[in-house]
C-alpha cells in the first residue's frame, strides 16, 4: 500500500513550493543530464538514414504512410531491423521486394515494428502503468510483467453476421510483447528455455534487457529528437488474436465452434463517434463472447485509458482437438441421451469451456508443470504436457 501524507489546504501551496525549490536546486542539474536529447541528434527517420543500412524499412514506411510519424509527427519507440533482417523475411514469404506484398499487409506489418510513446531500456524492462507514482514495492512486485506494449498496427474492420444482421467490427491496435529479463525472474522460471518454446526460430539474449516478440535487441536505446530506437536482428512478425489463430486450425474446430456460439456484438460509442464517419458507417462494434473471454477482441476492455489491464491481461486457451472433444462426448454427455454437442445445455456448455481458459496473463510451458496455473473452478493446468503440445502460438491477446 503507498504511503500517502495527508496536508491540510492552507498548508498545500506552501508544501509544494518547498518541495519544487529542494526539486530544483539539488537535482534539475541530473534530470536534464538524464533526460538531455543530444545536440546533434535527429529524427528516427534521418537517424536510420543516416545509419544507411535500414533503407528496406524506411522504403516500407514510406509506402504505408508512415513516414511522417518518423519524421517527427508522434514520439515513438520503432523496433528497427536492417537490410538483411528484412531480406531474410522476404525471401521466406516468397517476395522479391515489398513492392510485391499487399498495401495493408505491409502496413501491418510496419506499424507492429512502430510503438506509442517512447520508452527507455530501463521503462521497457520494467514498465510500470504508475509511472513516477509507483512505490519501490511497486516496481519490485510487478517487475517486467507489464510486458505488452501498443503498436501502431492493426487491421481494417470486418463485416460479420449474426442472426441474419451484418455488424462493422472495429480492430484495435496490436499489442506487442517484450519479455525482459525480469519478467521471467519475477515468474520464477527459467527465460531462454520458455522463451524459446514459443519462439524456436529465436534465441534469447535478454540477460541484461529484453527480447521483442521473435526478435532479439542488437543495439539498445539509440536516442532520436521524437523518440528512441532499437535495432533487431529479425522482422517482427504481426500477432493474431486467439480466435484468428484458432479459425485457421480445423483440428481444433469443434470447440471453436462451440465457443464461438456465444457469440455477441456490442456496439461502441467511442469508436462509432471517432472513426464511424471517416470508415462510412454509423455504428461500430466490438465482437465478444458473451461471459467468456473475448478471444476476437485485441484488448482485454475497449479503453485505451486503462493501461494496467492492456499492458498485462492476456489469455490463455487449452484447446482440445476434436477427437478429444468427441471421446469426451461419447463418454460422458451421450450416456446422459445428448444427440450430439451442441445439444447440451448452454449454461452447462459455459462451464465445461471455461475449464479450458485461464484469464490472467501469458502462460509458459514452467508454470504449467508447476502447478501454478489454475481455471477458474481452482484446477491446476497440470495434466498438460507441454512437450507433447502439438500446436503453440502466442497471440495478440
């Protein structure tokens, strides 16, 4: 609990006055050392220029708009890979050039490498929603497991439908994961062998910092007149939300299908009155799954404000395959004179798919054979093995 001192009104002017005097004769001297932009420092765009191996994805962002922003429209923090990183990715999607990738593809792609706001090392090791607020316990207690961070990438609205009535789905920006050394510290397991259980192409190299998403740092905190960069040695790879991930795997369909019965759309004022015009609609929804978690939401709530629960919160589903849904079926519900699955009752379906998610944070393969991740009714994870899991992904959400 912070420690907060209670001063009487008349008091208050006076106290601040005191306290901005000590601030500023001991310590302005050290805070503008700290915080000093360089003399001789540019933009993000001209300090990549002038680095003269990152023309790949300057080309990129230029062809996707996002020149501007680099230039010194927005303080941001880019995730800059070189001309070989970004040739190597090319050549394994089977392009020549990006002239060949689809515009909103590319601009998915560029915007995931773009971060809000500019953060250094020491902000994106241990990122704290509390800013200069937070307690030393604080910083200790939560150390690194703020680990997800906005990007400018997201992707165009969908039309789906329910019940015969289309709904404009609006898609939220994406988050990107960075998985500091502390993150796994404060998680008590070990970081290269978790990391790279989800990330076989990559190698570990946080000990000192941090990993982002598939890609390890090469060059750390190269400071810019609008914001700061980071070298990485790979292209980093736009994350889907669970539901885009699981639509695609048909081994896994019957309890997609299952979950996404519940199905619902709620309609967003915000973001109706923001982009409803500009996108020429009148209405924007969010797609949700009723009492469930929302897998097809990029964001645990739609507020951008309420960045404790957008920087932390993320699902996790153990989803099983269909033969293991239909074993379970013949076993137990068709005994109890169910047709088939989708006969049983709603309510009692809820529950039987919620012994399947954990509503947290991220989950790795450690703490899972340790024990600590539970459902909500309290039962451990455990019966999972993660070494026979046979498909993994980590996801937007």
């Amino acid at each position: 609990m912070k420690n907060r001192i209670k001063l009487k009104r008349p008091w208050f002017g006076l106290y601040v006055l005191l306290w901005l005097t000590l601030f500023s004769s001991c310590d302005d001297d050290k805070m503008n050392e700290h915080y000093k932009v360089p003399s001789d420092a540019k933009s993000i765009w001209e300090a990549l220029t002038e680095k003269g191996n990152y023309s790949i994805f300057l080309e990129a962002a230029d062809a996707t708009g996002f020149r501007s922003l680099l230039e010194g429209r927005s303080i941001l923090t880019v995730m800059a890979p070189d001309n070989n990183a970004f040739s190597s990715y090319l050549e394994g999607k089977g392009y020549s050039s990006i002239d060949e990738m689809d515009k909103e593809e590319l601009s998915k792609l560029i915007g995931f490498h773009l971060l809000y706001y500019s953060y250094n090392k020491e902000r994106l090791v241990n990122f704290c929603p509390e800013g200069d607020l937070a307690t030393n316990e604080d910083l200790v207690k939560s150390a690194g497991l703020y680990y997800k961070f906005r990007t400018w990438s997201s992707s165009s609205p969908t039309v789906e439908t329910l019940l015969d009535k289309n709904y404009t789905v609006y898609h939220l920006d994406r988050y990107i994961p960075v998985f500091s050394h502390l993150f796994f510290e404060v998680k008590g397991i070990d970081a290269k062998t978790n990391y790279e259980y989800f990330y076989p192409n990559s190698t570990w190299t946080g000990a000192d910092g941090f990993n982002v998403s598939n890609a390890s740092v090469k060059e750390y905190t190269l400071m810019a007149t609008n914001g700061y960069i980071y070298t990485v040695n790979q292209v980093l790879e736009p994350l889907e939300t669970i539901y885009t991930e699981m639509k695609d795997r048909p081994e896994y369909s019957i309890f997609f299908k299952l979950y996404n019965n519940y199905t619902s759309y709620s309609y967003d004022k915000t973001l109706s009155d923001d982009y409803g015009t500009a996108l020429g609609v009148d209405s924007l929804y969010l797609h949700r799954h009723g009492e469930l978690p929302p897998i097809a939401m990029e964001w645990p709530v739609s507020s951008f404000q309420n960045v404790s629960l957008l920087s932390t919160v993320g699902y996790g589903i153990f989803a099983p395959s269909n033969n293991a849904m239909n074993n379970f079926f013949e076993n137990f519900w068709k005994v109890g004179e169910y047709e088939s699955l989708y006969d049983v009752d709603p309510l009692l379906m809820e529950y039987f798919l919620y012994q399947f998610v954990y509503s947290g944070s991220i989950v790795f393969p450690e703490e899972i054979t340790k024990g600590k991740i539970k459902n909500l009714f309290g039962v451990p994870f455990n019966y999972v093995n993660p070494a026979t899991v046979k498909d993994k992904a980590i996801c937007v959400n």
